[in-house]
C-alpha cells in the first residue's frame, strides 16, 4: 500500500489495516517455516508494511494528543 493512502487513513482504519497485516505476517511465518514459501522478500514487504502502519497510528496519537493539550491551554 502506497505512503499517501496510509497517510489518508483515520486511526481506525489504520487499526484494521494493523490487525490485517499482523494477520499476513503470522501466514507469511508459518509458510516460511514449512518450507511452503516461494517468494521470502514477501515476509520482509509485509513486516515493513506493519512498522510503517505502527509509525503512522504513533505519530496521529502523539499529534491527537498535543491538540487537545493546546486546546485545553486556549481554554485557559
């Protein structure tokens, strides 16, 4: 999935795209250890993808969080 779509995401969804890529990865590794995967860099795609998703929710948290810390300093 492309940087920008991530971007775009709410942190819901960016929930639901983190629990999917959890998924893949848990396919990817049991695949990688029964000698059933093909393609290896698949499993490093898919738990790149899941940091970035990881980074993204961190990132709309830490900013979530200063915006309420500033508004409630403009209440004051």
């Amino acid at each position: 999935m492309e940087l920008d779509e991530l971007r775009q995401m709410t942190a819901p969804d960016l929930r639901v795209k983190e629990r999917e890529a959890r998924e893949e990865i848990f396919r990817l590794r049991l695949k990688l250890r029964t000698n059933q995967l093909d393609n290896h860099a698949a499993y490093r795609r898919a738990r790149r993808e899941l940091a970035l998703i990881l980074t993204l929710l961190s990132d709309k948290e830490r900013r979530e969080a200063a915006d309420k810390k500033a508004g409630n300093a403009e209440a004051n």
